[in-house]
C-alpha cells in the first residue's frame, strides 16, 4: 500500500514516510523516500530496528536513517566492485534477459578453443 492510500496508516519524519504494513510486535513498516519503497523497518515494544545492521533504535527516524545509509553504502562497494559479465557468463544467461549491449559482444564474441584433443 503506497503512502497515498487514503487507507494508509502513515508516520511522517524528516525526510521519509513509514506505511503500516502489517504485525503486531514487531510492527512492520515499509519506508519511502522520495516516493521510492526502500525497505521495510520494524517497531518492537523497546525499540526500532531495519534488519540490516543489527542495531537498536530508540526513535524510528534513526532506524530509517541507518536504513538508508547502509543501503548507499552498499550499493556504492557493489558499483565499485561491479564488473561485466564474460561472453563465456552472457552464454550461460537466459537469452530474453540479456541486453542489447550484452547481444552486441556475443556478435563479436569468437570462443578459443582450449584443450582440444584430436579423436
């Protein structure tokens, strides 16, 4: 359910919006920011927590915080880190999930033979 449901249980805090979602302890949220979904937090009887990095929050703008944080880093060291597939991982790719990028290198891709012994 999207923070514009007129149906919505919304909280409102600096910076995003936590929609009910369902449960009683925990409470589950999900969490938009910017009108984007990113991810889903949690209201138990002493505390807040994302599920992410394991920690307590007293106030539910903290656990989105650290929410959205941690989501930047890592999405920051997986783009760092991030390298194109091979021609040899694009073959073994369903077909109708590649890109058009992807068919253009297997045009060109021509495959070494290696290790071949003559019958």
């Amino acid at each position: 359910m999207p923070p514009s449901d007129p149906n919505a249980e919304v909280q409102e805090i600096p910076g995003y919006k936590l929609v009910y979602v369902n449960g009683a302890c925990p409470r589950n949220y999900r969490v938009y920011k910017a009108h984007s979904m990113i991810r889903v937090i949690f209201q138990h009887i002493t505390h807040w927590s994302n599920g992410v990095d394991f920690l307590r929050y007293a106030e539910p703008v903290d656990a989105a915080v650290g929410l959205d944080e941690f989501l930047k880093v890592a999405r920051v060291s997986t783009t760092a880190s991030e390298q194109p597939p091979t021609e040899e991982e694009l073959l073994d790719k369903e077909f109708d999930s590649l890109t058009n990028d992807e068919w253009e290198r297997l045009k060109r891709y021509v495959p070494q033979a290696k290790h071949l012994v003559a019958a």
